[in-house]
C-alpha cells in the first residue's frame, strides 16, 4: 500500500492544479446553418433537383485541412440540410473541373473508398461524441461512432440510412437520409445540433471542412459549427426486431471408431436480436442465442513467453457502444504491453471452455469449441444532462462433453453456467472539459470446477478527466479494484498462475498462502499532458505526455477483463514534436521519444528504454517512418514461470516502413524490424511485404508475407524439475522461425451486394539446444547465470532428455522434448447481401485445418507450411443465415 500513497498525491495535486487553472475555452469562430422543414417530399435518387431544396440557401465556403492547412481547396463543395417529422436530409454538391478524373472505387461497408462526403452530427450537443454519416461516389455508406471529442472513432455503429450519389458533367452529387431514430437528442423544442461536413477528393488525398479546425487544436467535436432551425421534432424511440435462421453443415475426415466423427454435422438454428428505445438516447440492445458464424476467423499467434494472446473483438453485438464500456488501466500515449489491461474484455463471454476432459485409451469425447451465450442484453446511451450510462448483462451456458467408451456414454461438465455483469457510468461537466466515472463489473458461476475457476470475481474503478487551455492540457487518471472467491484449490491455482507467481522466490513482497479462499488487489494510473496548441515555423505542434501506472500483485482481472500481469510500476513519458504543413518534401512528419521504466512492489528494478521514432508522408503520398529503441536494463520476473528473477540481455532494436502511394492500383507496404542482445545472446527480426492491387473499381486484392526469427542464447525457460528436495529450472537455447502469408480478395457487384474472401497459411517452428539449468540468474555477466549441460551429463531417449549431473552428486531428472510445430490455415468466403436495409443474407463457407505436424520438424519451413495446412484433414464449414429487420 505505501506505493500507492504517491499516486494518490500526484492524482490529487493535479486535479487541484487543473481545477485552479484558467478553465475557460477561448471558442473559435463557429459558423452556422439555419435549416427548414420539408414542405414536399423528396425522391432519394442523388440529383437534389425537386422543388423542395429551393426552401434553403447552399451552404460552403469550405477550408482546406489537408494538405494545405488554411488555404482554399481545390475544388468547391456546398450542401444544404432540410428535415421532417422522422427524417433529416442532406444535399451535396461536389463541384469537380474533371468529373473524369473523380475516383468510384468500391469497398465493403466503412472502408471509405475513394472519392466521399461525411456529416458529423452531434446530435447530444455534448461537444465530445458524433454520429458519422459517410458517403462514397460510388454509393457505398460508411458509418462511425465519434466519441472521446475526436480522438475515437468507431465503425462498428451500423445504423440504417440511406443514401444514393451520381456523377454529371459539373462534378457529383448526393442524397442522404437519416432517420431520427439512429441518433439521440434531448426534448428540448428547438434544437441545436453541432455538425461538421467533410469532403475528401481521392486523387489529390486532400480534404476540406465546412467548419475549420485546426489540426494542432489535438480536438474535434468540440470545435463544430451549429445547426439551427430543428423545432417541432417528435421524439423517436427506436424499435428494431432482426430475427436470424441458420443452416449449418461441415465436412471433415472421418475417425474409425469414433462416433463423434462421422465425417459430417448439421444443424439448424435461430435466434433474434433486437433493440428498443426506453428514451430517445438511451437504448435497451439484447440478443437471445446469438450467432456469429459470419464472423472473420481471428489470425493465427503463438506466444512461448507465457503471456496470454489478445483477439480483437468482431461480434456486431459486443462491438456496438463499446466506447462507453471501455475501460483501460492505462491508455498511454508512449504505448507497451501493459496498455493493453482492460477492465472489460468482452472475448471472455462465449469464450472456449476451460476444461477438457482426460481421455484414456479407447476413448472419445464430443466437447464444444466454444461456451454459448444464451442472452445478453445492454442498457447504453447518453442523456442530455451529460451522463455516459452503460449496463451490459450476459448468461452463458452450462457446456457437459459427451465421453464414449466401449459403446457407453457418460457427460463431463467443461464450463459451468456463469453470468457476466459490467456497469459504466460518466458524467460530463462543463460542457466535457471536467469528466467523472466509474465501472463495476461481476462475474458468478455456479458449482462446478470449483478447484479451476472462481465462483465469484469483481472489479470496479472510478477515473477522472480535466481539460483546460481550449482542451490543448489535461490531467486524468483511475483508481481499480479487484476481488475474487473460489476454493482453496482455485485461489492457490491464481496465486501459482503467470500473472502473479506468488511462490517466486526472494520477493518480499508476496507471499504464498495455500488457506486462502479469497484474493484482492487494486491498481490505477495518472496521466499528464498537451495534445495541441499554438502552431509554430511549419506548423510543428509540441505534445507530450507523462505518467505512472501501477498494478499490485493482487490484481486479477482476467475473468472478464485482460491482464498480462500483475506486480509491477510502470512510468513512461512520450514527447512529439508534429509538423502538421507541408515542407520541403513533405506533406507532414511527427518526430517521436520515448522512455519506459519499470519496478515491482519489492522495490526491484525491472526494465528500463529509450525510443526515437519519425514519420513522414511525402508530397508524392508515399509514407515512410524509422524508430530505434535502446533497452540498457532487462529483468523479468515471469520467464522462468515463478522460481525466480532473471536478468535478460540488454539490446538495441530498429524498425523501419515504407508505404507507397495508396492512391496507384497498386501500392506495396514494406516493413522491418531488427534486434540485437549486446552480449551476443538475443538476435532477431521480422519482415513483411504487402502488396495490394486494384484492377477495377469494385475488385480490391490483397497479398502480405510476414517472417520473423527469434534466437535466444540461453534464457528461454524450458521445465521446472525437482529432485531430491533440489529444484532446477532448466532453459535453452530457441530458434524460431514464424511464416504467415494472408490474402484477401473483395468484390463489390454493387454497394449491397459484396463477396469476400480471407484465407492465412500459417507455421511457427521453435526449435532448443544447449540446455542448461539456473544458476544465479541476476549475475550481471551473462554466462554467469547458467550452468550449461556437458554432452556426457545430457541425453535424448523416448522423447525426453535424461539428466544426470556430475558436479552436484549424480543428480537425475528428466523433462521433455519442447520443440514443436504449429500448422494452420484459416480460410473463409463470405457472400453479403443487404437486400433490404438492415436485413441481410450470408453464404458462408469457412475451412479450419490445424493438423498434427509435430513430427515434421526436419523439413523446410515453407514446405512443411504447405504440406500441412492444405492436407485433407481440413473442416470444412457450409453456412447460410437471413437476417430481417423490422424497424418503427
């Protein structure tokens, strides 16, 4: 606890101070437009030639953003904006002196292809969160949630509008129509809405605003012009029902003797999804038995360190509002693993079981991939008053597997039936310059796998946010909590886990405790910084940041958040200086540093770099960037899985990209990393190609090849062993080699109407040799800190090395062979139709192929990648879902 006391006393000192400072934002020249009801209809067609638009005047006077800040853009652009009593509608007119050289490129939904024109509506008028309404020349519509003034902008948000855009001999035009149902406003009579249009023209990559902001003023939202005129609007409580039907087959090779693999399943299922408007901005979303069988298959990772992989969430449910769910511990601007700690993780719910069952010989069990979700239901919006309300509920269910044996069945239980709660609140003060919140989140299980998983676990926090100076400064921060429940065998099993090792050895400051049928534990972060200003000589704009987060080893979040470990204090700062107008050759560059340090609760010295990174894109739109990062001090508490600390080489690493002009129908993304142990003991690299072809407007192809090598001298951690009350950690020397290739093809047959294809080939092969065991793993000379194996004291037999020491009385012991080689290919096409908006059909057909290769560890890489992956052994999935929509 006594580390916590400085936190508490930066968090405190800074929000005095900000609260101290000159609150006042000096507001920018907002401009205005006056709208009026529609008086006749309007046929959507994207020509805004009926009688009705002549009831307003064209707005424009746009201002270039990119790439010449400030100046006029190149090209004229005006719209105007009328509504009735359910719709708000708005005209665009994109003034082009070569209508020729206007780029209709094609993409699925929210990949903003090509030539676009996008309204911002902040329809809460809360100066901090939008609705993104963008529409492409060639008809496709893209949407994002805008939250945090800007600085997060979502495109899972998939509301139902409708839009429609055409090209003639002045340039193009277009049409939208957006439901009031799809956003949120307060019941006041006359509105004021804040909004901003942008127009990008492809071919020049430049884009110019109706309202300026200045790219260095680091906000958004907050900077919008207004609309004027919305009076008499009834309030719309959105109802939507969306029904789904599934049928489902998959194809495999058949097991003889196995009754749970004949060869084929089918099956048919379905399940409604739905959302309902309690009021205006706050909406009920729930799911009964949801499906997400045409959901990307996640990328293939491997990790040998013993952290745990981190999958991006694709499940349209999950992903929608997630802005008001997120939590992160830190959030920082400099970046590292521990920014990746959530308090909220949604992967957790429908995750894959957490036991499997032991099979003797003879012995078969049918066990489910993953857990399934009965319900989930959330509870999000935002109210006029400025508070942020988020309450998401799920039940998963009880998963048995089936055991077959000599004609008998008996069921094994995997997962028990759990409930999953989180509870976001935030309140905005002062117009968002002061922001205040709190989570809470609750995981509860029933009885079952009492000595695996805990029956009860908890987190919670509460977090700040000051503003000040036109939001240029800031201080925020948060304070969390954790609480878990379960048997003693449960609770020893987390204590024991990677995240915390409380039965390390020298560590003062934790303490293994096998009675202990609860575990707490808290952490939080404060965090100081400028995001914008003043623009100096060529537009360089000063940033930084700095901080401290902190996570005591009691800290457990991985029920339904995500943490790598606990037991540790991280300070980090990052300063940029960012030259925002075009220069020289440049179009932009930002200029980067870096530092990290790390400590535990013992007061032990754990970690310690430096960075320098730059970027540029160039007048020619090619992009380029290089980094170098110095790490002189390196020691971990987790590589050797809990006996000990050990100090890690110090090294130097070095990246550098290439990008070119994305523009061109094809463009190629090159990318390299380097490293080096300066005691010759670490080496590695990555390397990646990309290639990515646009031969026609409605067909994009994308080709990337990624290898990477990592050599470690000596300190990879193999097994732990103990004989005769003797312990040995053994560890080796690694080579691994890692192949991934990923292609991706999209077709457009019109903006509705798309077929996509992703498939990902992919091995990594670890390789170990010169083992050794530990010997004093802190010693500041590296080869002071094992004791390699004599080729006398070490044999192979029957899949396991034999040990027998000499120079410690003929110990013996034995551990197993780690090397390994991990195959899979991933693959699906998908054929969406949005026959009817908001309702759609996929046919899906998905491959999975991982294949036993662990006897191939001889052949080459890439022929073993290929003979493997594409064997016949694969799954193969054939699935058709319609989705309806009924919206009111």
């Amino acid at each position: 606890m006594n580390k916590i006391i400085p936190v508490l006393l930066i968090l405190l000192m800074g929000f005095i101070a900000a609260r101290a400072s000159n609150l006042t934002d000096t507001v920018n020249v907002r401009k205005t437009y006056f709208t009026q009801q529609l008086k006749s209809e309007v046929e959507l067609d994207g020509i805004p030639s009926e009688e009705a638009w002549n009831a307003v005047e064209w707005g424009g006077d746009f201002t270039q953003w990119q790439p010449n800040e400030g100046k006029a853009p190149s090209q004229p652009t005006n719209f105007k904006i009328l509504y009735d009593e359910k719709f708000l509608y708005v005209a665009y007119r994109c003034h082009d002196a070569a209508p020729d050289s206007i780029v209709k490129r094609m993409g699925r939904r929210d990949e903003f292809p090509g030539d676009w024109v996008e309204i911002n509506i902040d329809s809460y008028h809360d100066k901090r969160t939008a609705f993104s309404f963008t529409l492409s020349v060639s008809g496709v519509r893209n949407d994002e949630f805008v939250s945090n003034d800007g600085n997060n902008w979502d495109t899972s948000w998939n509301p139902i509008w409708f839009a429609k855009a055409h090209v003639d001999e002045k340039g193009w035009t277009g049409e939208v129509k957006i439901p009031f149902s799809q956003l949120r406003y307060g019941n006041e009579p006359e509105k004021v809405w804040g909004f901003q249009i942008t127009r990008r023209i492809f071919r020049e990559e430049e884009r110019s605003t109706w309202q300026y902001i200045p790219q260095n003023s680091g906000v958004w939202v907050s900077r919008f012009g207004e609309l004027h005129g919305l009076k008499g609007i009834p309030m719309h409580r959105q109802v939507e029902l969306a029904p789904y039907v599934t049928a489902q087959t998959d194809k495999y090779k058949k097991e003889p003797g196995n009754p749970f693999a004949t060869g084929s399943d089918n099956k048919i299922n379905a399940g409604l999804d739905g959302k309902f408007a309690i009021t205006n901005d706050l909406i009920l979303d729930f799911t009964v038995n949801p499906d997400f069988g045409q959901v990307e298959a996640d990328p293939s990772q491997v990790r040998i360190d013993g952290f745990q992989n981190f999958f991006e969430e694709r499940r349209p449910f999950f992903i929608e509002s997630r802005n008001i769910f997120n939590y992160q511990l830190t959030g920082s601007e400099a970046g590292g693993d521990y920014d990746s700690d959530l308090l909220f993780y949604s992967r957790r719910i429908g995750s894959s079981p957490h036991h499997a069952p032991d099979l003797n010989d003879g012995e078969f069990a049918s066990a489910p991939q993953n857990t399934s979700i009965l319900g989930a239901a959330k509870f999000s919006g935002k109210t006029r008053k400025g508070w942020s309300i988020g309450i998401l509920e799920s039940i998963t269910q009880r998963e048995m597997a089936t055991i077959h044996r000599n004609g008998e069945q008996k069921e094994e239980l995997v997962e028990p039936m759990t409930n999953y709660f989180v509870s976001r609140l935030q309140k905005d003060i002062k117009q968002g310059n002061t922001i205040i919140g709190g989570i809470i989140t609750g995981v509860n299980r029933e009885k079952g796998l009492g000595n695996m998983l805990h029956s009860q676990a908890y987190s919670g926090g509460i977090d700040f946010l000051q503003y000040w100076k036109n939001r240029t400064w800031y201080i925020r921060g948060n304070l969390v909590f954790s609480h878990v429940r379960g048997s003693k065998e449960a609770i020893l099993s987390t204590q024991t886990s990677f995240e915390h090792l409380f039965q390390r050895q020298n560590a003062p400051e934790i303490a293994l405790d096998s009675n202990r049928t609860t575990l707490s534990g808290m952490g939080g972060t404060v965090r100081f910084g400028k995001i914008g200003g003043k623009s100096g000589k060529l537009g360089q704009v000063f940033k930084f940041e700095t901080g401290l987060t902190v996570r005591s080893p009691g800290l457990e979040l991985n029920d339904i958040g995500f943490m790598l470990t606990s037991n540790e204090i991280n300070h980090f700062t990052w300063a940029g200086l960012h030259y925002q107008k075009p220069f020289f050759i440049f179009r932009n560059a930002r200029l980067n540093y870096n530092h990290w340090s790390r400590w535990d609760y013992g007061g032990q010295f754990l970690y310690q770099a430096f960075n320098f990174n730059s970027h540029a894109t160039f007048k020619n739109n090619w992009q380029a960037g290089t980094g170098l990062t110095w790490n002189p001090y390196d020691v971990s508490n987790n590589a050797l899985r809990g006996t000990l600390s050990v100090r890690r080489p110090a090294g130097i690493g070095h990246n550098f990209y290439v990008v070119t002009d994305s523009r061109k129908k094809i463009y190629t993304v090159l990318e390299y990393f380097q490293f080096w142990g300066f005691e010759k003991a670490v080496r590695g690299h990555d390397y990646g190609i990309s290639l990515y072809f646009q031969p026609l407007d409605a067909l994009k192809i994308s080709l990337s090849g990624n290898h990477s090598y990592n050599w470690r001298r000596q300190d990879q951690f193999v097994s732990s062993v103990t004989q005769n009350n003797t312990t040995r950690t053994i560890v080796g020397e690694v080579k691994q080699n890692t192949l991934r290739f990923t292609g991706r093809v999209s077709y457009n047959i019109t903006p509705d109407l798309t077929l996509q294809y992703y498939g990902q080939p992919f091995i990594t092969r670890p390789l170990y040799n010169n083992f050794a065991y530990v010997l004093d793993p802190l010693a500041k000379k590296y080869d002071n800190r094992f004791y390699v194996f004599q080729p006398t004291e070490i044999s192979f037999l029957d899949g396991e090395y034999r040990v027998r020491e000499r120079q410690s009385g003929m110990l013996e012991y034995s551990f197993s062979k780690p090397d390994f080689n991990f195959v899979q290919f991933r693959s699906n096409l998908i054929v969406r139709w949005e026959y009817k908006a908001g309702s759609e059909l996929y046919l899906v057909w998905a491959q999975g192929n991982t294949p036993d290769a662990s006897a191939d560890l001889n052949t080459p890489l890439p022929n073993s990648l290929w003979n493997n992956a594409f064997a016949e052994q694969g799954r193969h999935s054939f699935l058709i879902k319609a989705t309806y929509r009924f919206l009111k």
